[in-house]
C-alpha cells in the first residue's frame, strides 16, 4: 500500500471486517507492527507479530554508526543523527520583525461543510435522543431523574461526548506501554459497537511518535539520566508521603529548587507537583479583590481557572495583539476599579511564552516596552518556551536576549523539556517566600517525588552543564548550596548544585550532549513547519516552535487523518484537536517534534502529509512558491537556512 487511497480502502475492509466477525485478532483501524527482541514491556499478555520488515527501520538506523560514532541512546527512543548540517540555534534575529498571529481562511466551501457536518450531527443527535427516549428507555435511564434523583450526567450535558466525541473516541486516549520516546508502543483497539465501548486486541503496534511533549528527548528507559534516577530511588525511594509544609520536603527539593532558579536567572524558585496546580495555586496567591488580571485571550485553562479562584476582576486582549493590549491598559489605568473609579491595587499581565494550540510565541520585547512605560506586573507561563527554546535552552526571555530578571514571575513545568512532571514559580526571594506559604500548593499538595526529583536535576545539568569545580564536602548525605550572587546567568551549574552521589558521563557535564539536543529541537522544529508550508497547508505559529497546528477543518477528517496515519507502512501517532478545545472550524492536527526525532523522520511525516493532503482536501495554504515533496526533503538545509518571508 503506496499511496493515501489504497490506506483508506484498506482501513475501510478491515473496519467491515471487524463488525463482521467477533474474532478481534485482526483490528480495525490498527496496523501490527514488528517483534522488539529488547522489548521490556510489562504487559506481557499483549503480543508484536511480524507484519513487515520495514518497522525495523523504527528501531534500527538506516546508516548504521561508524567506529568513530558512539550513542549512549536506544535509536527507538532517541534517534541517532550525527549529520551536523541537521542542526539549528534557537534564536531571535535582532531587527527581525515579529509578526502577529494571522489565520489564514481556507475557501468558504470548506467553511461551509464543515459547519454542515456539526449541524447534521447535532440534528441526528437529537433524533436519536428524541426518538430512544421513547423506545429504548433503559438505555437512558441513567441521564434522566429517577426515584427522586436528578441525574448527575443529564443527556444534553453529555450530549457533545455521546453524539460527537463518541464517532472519533478510536482517536483519543490511545493506551500506550513503554517509553513515549521517538517512537511509541500503541496498546490495539477495535470496536464491534459504533465506539461506545473499544476492546484490547492482545497486539501492539510500534509507531513513529509525533504526539508527546519530549521536546529534548529526555524520556529515556535507558541513558545516563535514566541511570541517575534509578540511583536515586535506591536512597530515597520512590515517595515523602507529606506535602511541602508538612514533612515532604527533602535536601532534592532544596537542590532543585537552586538549580531551576540558575537555570531561569531568578533569585529564588518553588516547585510544585502538577503543572496545572502550579498555575491555579499561585496565582490565588498573588492577586485577590481590588486587583486586575489582564490575560491573553488564548491562555490555557489553568491559568484562567487560578484568576477566577482569586477573586480579581480580568480582563482580556486579542492573542498577542500589542495593540490590542496598549488599549486596554489606558482604559483600565485611566477608569479604575468598577463603581468606585479607585486605582487598582495591582495589575498583572499574564501570558504565555509559547501558546500550546496556536505555536505562537508571546512578543516579549513589545510587551516589555509597555511594561516599562505603564508599571504593571508580568507573569509569563512558559510550560511549554522552557527547555525548548532560547540558545541555552532558557526560554522565551534567553530566546529575545532579554534579561529574566525584568520579569516578576516565570512560571513553567518539567513534563514537557525534562521527561518528568511538575512545576516550578521562580521570581524574586520576597515573592517566592510569600508563596511558600500562601500557594495552596505548598500546603494542600504532595510534594514532588525522589525519582522525579532527580530526573528534573539530571536533565537539567544536561541542558546546563556542570562546571569543573570540584565539591569541597565529602558527606553523600548533605548539600552545599553556593549563594545565588556567585552564579552568572546563563552559565553552567555550580558542581556543588548537584547531589554528591550524582554521576554524569562527560558529555552531560561539559553541556555537549544538552547543546546538540537543542541544535537538533530547533532544526526539526523549522524544517517541519516550513516544509508543510511549502507543500501547501495551512498551519499556525512561529516557525522556531516544536508545536506544529496543521489545520484540518472538517470534523470528519480529523478521524481519517488520525487513523490513515496510523495505518501507514510505518505508523504515525498524531494528535487530532478538535471543539471545544479550538474553535468550532478550526479542527487541527498538533505535530509535537523532539529532539529525539531524525531528519528521516520528520520526512516520513512530510511524506505521510502530502499524501494525505492530497486525499482530503487539505492544501489551501496561501503559500504562492509551492514545492514537491520531494523537492522538500531535498532542499532542507536550505529551507530551515531561508529568511523569514
């Protein structure tokens, strides 16, 4: 199967055949992949068979390393790429214009369908409600009141997720085993009944993983970090079994809390065990009544559920419009608190460095000139601008050369740059050490555990780098913390930072390792974004973003993208985005690209697109110097090299 039509006629005989026979041994919609003789899966009673030779080309290197060439990585978990022309730095030009965020439209035929489609399926919904209401009560009775119970999911509050979710649910929560690295190892599903209910098959099938947020590839089963956290679970453990304030913090929470604050430029940091806390614990915590919250329009969701916890009135601007936000900011300043016309107590812009949905990058330059101009705070999360971008690895402020310590609060997560989980408040030591005890986070939340802990130092020092000084305490059980004044921002990490007992290869500690994982971010980041622009799509955001929107529009081929690129020769994993996440017509696929990735890889994608593409209508990119794909994979140094159009 060669091309996107014999995928689809495929899919579609295998999907008859399911519903066909009760033998689930054969999916639909799934696509076996290659046994992985190393393969350390604990799910046994799940099996790989051999479908085709070419899934080894996921496991092995089609150029298999030289004498000279060594990797401490598996290949299916970080791709082994020596090509130094396949490398980038992540930095802003200065002079170069930003540009605002710009959707393009496709042709209102597109439009037009799309909104045709939901209105058919709200319509057809509703029938079948109407009409099963009547003549299959039982199988409403648990969204109707019953006994004196209201019912606590009624039918129209779950009508999106039975009527329109349900037709694409194959699509989402795909179960997974093993490590999400540059491939992943999918858990086969099938369904006998219109998706209500998605059965095990007892297969597996290995796919190229364009899904995950690994932005450096640091989710490893295998490396020297790997290697760091297993021993520290052999002096830790694996829980504190408290929060912050009540005996869950460890000598590793101190550390890593020095070394997120060196690694942001900040005086002083807090870290936190869930991102989404991180946000909606804080911010409580910072604002209250008779303050103002101004907020970018596109801010996700934890940030906008911390403001409505505060009590402080909120505002927002248009995404990332300047102008948008200058005007706003002399009507809030000049009118003053509702009725009372007084002066706000504080106001605090909050953004993002790197919008999760859009790829946009906040205008951090213009917005430090209003900062400047109007007095207000700025707190930037950057969940996703951490560890991705920037010539260190910084963020956004290291990637517009501006200085973080203009910014009042950066706020960030370690899911997404440092394969743990997490997140972090970093600012100055005033404000972290209010937080530290009027953040519900610090109170009410488990406190990061050990093995978690360790990986965020490990990667960390990768990305940073460990300078050559040597450690003047020999006790294994204590730490050494250097004043924060001793530390040069952005330089490598003072040894003593680090835990005693920690080991790094040379490679991690002179910070080779760390800069070639951001070269490499960064070259796959554009080729993809610009490579898709040249094939004719229509996507979103900056081109040195690794989030990648590619607009799909249409309802029903969100589905058929998902499932074609899973049933390719070698399988895709993408992530289809669809309402209410995004705007009723702006259905997408979000391309996440790694580090971890080889340029091969991203051409298979491009490959996969193109085809694709072509197959459901999906080229309506203004775009007027239009490239073949092969002419693409070809000339890709040269198009990642090319100026901003």
């Amino acid at each position: 199967m060669r091309t996107a039509a014999s995928y689809l006629t495929a899919v579609a005989d295998a999907d008859a055949k399911s519903r066909k026979t009760e033998d689930l041994s054969e999916p639909a919609f799934s696509v076996r992949s290659s046994i992985r003789s190393d393969d350390d899966s604990s799910t046994g009673h799940f099996t790989m068979t051999d479908s085709d030779d070419s899934y080894d080309e996921l496991d092995t290197p089609p150029h298999p390393p030289t004498s000279e060439q060594q990797f401490m990585t598996r290949h299916s978990e970080f791709g082994h790429c020596s090509n130094e022309a396949y490398r980038r730095t992540s930095a802003y030009k200065p002079g170069a214009a930003i540009m605002p965020h710009v959707e393009d439209d496709p042709p209102y035929y597109i439009l037009l369908t799309t909104y045709m489609s939901y209105l058919i399926m709200i319509l057809f919904g509703h029938m079948r409600d109407f009409l099963g209401k009547r003549f299959h009560p039982d199988a409403y009775r648990h969204l109707m009141p019953s006994g004196g119970y209201a019912a606590l999911n009624s039918d129209f509050d779950s009508f999106y997720s039975r009527r329109l979710k349900a037709r694409m649910d194959d699509c989402f929560s795909r179960p997974i085993t093993g490590v999400p690295g540059r491939t992943i190892t999918l858990l086969d599903r099938s369904s006998t009944n219109n998706n209500t209910t998605l059965s095990f098959t007892g297969t597996k099938s290995r796919a190229l993983n364009i899904s995950s947020y690994n932005y450096l590839g640091f989710a490893q089963a295998q490396g020297p970090c790997a290697d760091v956290v297993e021993e520290g679970i052999r002096r830790y453990g694996v829980t504190t079994c408290g929060a912050r304030l009540e005996g869950g913090t460890t000598d590793l929470h101190l550390q890593a809390e020095a070394l997120v604050a060196k690694f942001v430029g900040a005086e002083d940091a807090i870290i936190s065990s869930m991102g989404f806390a991180t946000n909606s614990t804080t911010l409580p915590a910072l604002v209250g009544k008779g303050c103002l919250v101004i907020s970018d329009e596109l801010n996700h969701a934890s940030i906008r559920f911390g403001v409505r916890l505060s009590g402080a009135n909120v505002r927002t601007f248009k995404h990332n419009d300047m102008e948008s936000l200058e005007t706003l900011l002399r009507e809030v300043i000049s009118q003053g608190q509702p009725r009372t016309h007084r002066p706000w107590k504080k106001i605090l812009i909050v953004v993002e460095g790197l919008y999760s949905m859009e790829g946009t990058l906040v205008n951090l330059p213009a917005i430090m000139q209003l900062k400047s101009r109007y007095k207000f705070y700025l707190y930037i999360d950057e969940a996703h601008s951490i560890g991705a971008l920037g010539p260190h690895g910084r963020g956004v402020a290291d990637y517009f050369g501006i200085d973080p310590a203009s910014v009042d609060i950066l706020m960030g997560t370690f899911t997404k740059s440092f394969g743990a989980s997490g997140g972090y408040i970093a600012g100055s030591r005033d404000i972290i050490s209010r937080l530290r005890t009027r953040s519900h986070a610090g109170c009410y939340t488990e406190s990061i555990s050990p093995p978690v802990l360790t990986q965020i130092i490990a990667s960390m020092s990768c990305i940073m780098g460990v300078s050559s000084t040597p450690q003047q305490n020999g006790n294994a059980s204590s730490i050494s913390l250097p004043a924060q004044d001793s530390y040069i921002y952005p330089g490598p990490a003072p040894t003593a930072s680090l835990p005693i007992w920690v080991t790094l290869p040379p490679q991690l500690r002179n910070g080779s390792e760390g800069r070639t994982r951001l070269r490499r971010l960064a070259f796959n980041s554009r080729y993809l974004s610009r490579g898709l622009n040249k094939l004719g799509f229509i996507t979103y955001g900056h081109a040195d973003s690794p989030i990648v929107p590619l607009l799909l529009f249409h309802p029903g081929k969100m589905t058929l993208f998902s499932r074609l690129m899973v049933a390719r020769r070698i399988p895709i994993v993408v992530v289809v985005v669809g309402y209410p996440a995004t705007p009723l017509v702006s259905g997408r696929v979000r391309f996440c690209l790694s580090a971890s990735h080889t340029k091969q890889d991203c051409d298979e994608v491009l490959r996969a697109c193109d085809e694709i593409g072509d197959l459901l209508d999906l080229k309506h990119g203004q775009s007027k110097d239009r490239w073949s794909v092969d002419e693409v994979t070809t000339r890709a140094v040269e198009l990642v090299e090319m100026e901003d159009e």
